[in-house]
C-alpha cells in the first residue's frame, strides 16, 4: 500500500513568490511607462548610407552609417575583420546602443563625447590620415563619428573634452 504525501508549502513561501509577481508586475508597467513618452524615429526602408574602413593597432574593421533623409546619422553598425572574437562582440553591442540611442533622439554629440579619449588595447597609429592616432578603438569610432557628422574639431587628438600599427 503505498500513500501518497501532498507537500506542506508554508505561508511565508507562498507570500513572498506573490511579493516577486507583484514586483515584477510593477516593475514591467514602470518601463512600459518610461517608453510611452520617448518615440522611436525609424528610418525610411531604403535610405543612404557611408562605409568607412579603418584600422587601429592593427586591428581592421567597417564602419556603416544609416542615415535619416535629412542626413543625420540614425544607424551604426561596426563589423571587425575578425568575426566571432570577443572584440567583434563588443563593438556590435556598442553599434547597436548607439543606434537605439539615435534613434530615441540622443543627440550624438552626446554619444561622441563620451567615446572620445577613452584609453584601452588595442590601440595606435591608424591609417586615417584625419586621426593619425587612436587611443582605442571607440576613441577612434567617436571621432570619426563626431568628425564626419558634427565638426571636425573631433578629428584632434585630445582637442575636444567631454561635456558632461595596420598596414
């Protein structure tokens, strides 16, 4: 004969999973009323773009520009040559951010900004003759950026602050 046990779930248990649900609850309704107020500008379905190779501490890679009718940048997508590295990985998370952020109106001096003079490997002489010298690869990506789409201050090393070896 056997007897078949049911479980005792203690009062405490069952209170704190309905504590989670509600959290999580609120939690969900806290961001979709954080996206009610910011619009998502999408861009047009076919639309301009620029590509720009460079090469920093020899490493090589792409960078394309989306762009709004109007001409201001609303996509960035970095491809580094050597696919599946966690560098690779990094500047796509980092293309993707500025995307979304352009496209939720951050305007991109304020992305440059925080880009430029940030100092890790790789890093070195480029082949640009603009920026002779990256301290990394996003200080390279950010005055590229900033030199291409708001002045060319950006294109000096170390001459615009923050506001707030290839062959």
């Amino acid at each position: 004969m056997s007897t078949v046990v049911n479980p005792v779930v203690p009062e405490e248990a069952v209170a704190e999973a309905a504590e989670k649900t509600t959290a999580t609850a609120i939690d969900a309704a806290g961001q979709k009323e954080l996206f009610v107020r910011a619009h998502r500008e999408k861009l047009p379905n076919e639309r301009s773009s620029v590509t720009h190779r460079f090469c920093v501490g020899g490493q090589e890679g792409y960078i394309i520009v989306g762009m709004y009718n109007d001409g201001r940048p609303g996509e960035v997508f970095i491809k580094m040559a050597k696919e599946g590295s966690t560098l690779s990985g990094v500047m796509d998370g980092l293309a993707l951010s500025l995307s979304i952020g352009l496209q939720y109106g951050v305007p991109l001096k304020v992305l440059v900004d925080k880009l430029i003079n940030m100092r890790f490997e790789p890093s070195g002489i480029t082949e640009n003759p603009d920026i002779r010298f990256a301290t990394s690869l996003l200080d390279y990506v950010g005055r590229w950026l900033g030199g291409r789409f708001i002045s060319r201050d950006y294109l000096k090393l170390g001459t615009v602050t923050s506001t707030s070896g290839c062959s």
